[in-house]
C-alpha cells in the first residue's frame, strides 16, 4: 500500500506544483490589462478554475498522503524530513498568498506590476527544488 500512496502523493504534488508555476505566469498577462477588459474577464474564469479546480485539491491530497507517507515510513524523524515539512509549509503559505491575489484580481484590486508576477513565479520553483533535494539525497 506504502508505493500506491507514494505514487498518489507524486501524482498530487505534480498537480498542485503545474498550478503554483502555472497562476504567477497568468498574473503577469492579467497585470498588465485594464481593469474590466474582455481578456482580464476571461483570465479571471482561468484564474479562479486553476486556483479551487487543480490547485486546492492538489495542495489537499500531497498533505494528506505526504504525512501518511511520513508516519508510515517513521521519516517525520529525521531532519531531512523537519527541513521538508518548513519548506513545504513555505509552499502553502505562498499557496494561501496566491488565492488570495485570484480574489483581489476577481475583484479588480490588483496593484502589482508583471514584473512583480514574473518574480513572485519563482518562489515556487525555488521551494520544489529544495523540497525534491532534501528528498532524494536526504543530507541529514
């Protein structure tokens, strides 16, 4: 059972990560049109289905199974595994941050710039990188 969950846990993160690099990439396009456009219209449906259709569900499942995967294979003692856990809450927080610029989008109460958004896009890319280091070479 351990592999199944493993492999889910894979599968969700990959979801819940092609959101976190995919959201940024439409704020900066999002940014740089007025306020009420057709096409910040039709960004803010991509916007909102990308954020509770791919991303949510995915943040939900890699938690749920990764804490399984951790108190099945007794990881959640080791240090590698405390690194992965701040740098994974690192993740949701940027996770929570990003929702709620879909909501200030939504409502047109953006202020930021795209180069804010080009910026802001590899905060996510940063954090998997570490998380998928601490994972497989496991340092300490």
């Amino acid at each position: 059972m351990y592999l199944w969950i493993k492999a889910a846990h894979i599968i969700s993160l990959i979801a819940w990560m092609a959101a976190m690099l995919y959201l940024p990439r439409l704020f900066v396009y999002h940014a740089a049109l007025p306020a009420g456009s057709p096409q910040g219209e039709t960004f803010k449906v991509m916007e909102r289905r990308l954020a509770k259709a791919i991303m949510l569900p995915g943040m939900i499942a890699t938690w749920i199974l990764g804490i399984a995967l951790a108190v099945m294979s007794g990881a959640y003692t080791q240090g590698w595994m405390h690194a992965k856990f701040a740098l994974v809450l690192a993740m949701s927080g940027i996770h929570g941050w990003l929702s709620r610029m879909v909501k200030d989008f939504a409502a047109d109460r953006n202020t930021r710039s795209p180069k804010f958004y080009r910026v802001l896009n590899e905060v996510p890319t940063l954090l998997m990188i570490l998380i998928v280091i601490l994972v497989v070479v496991k340092p300490f």
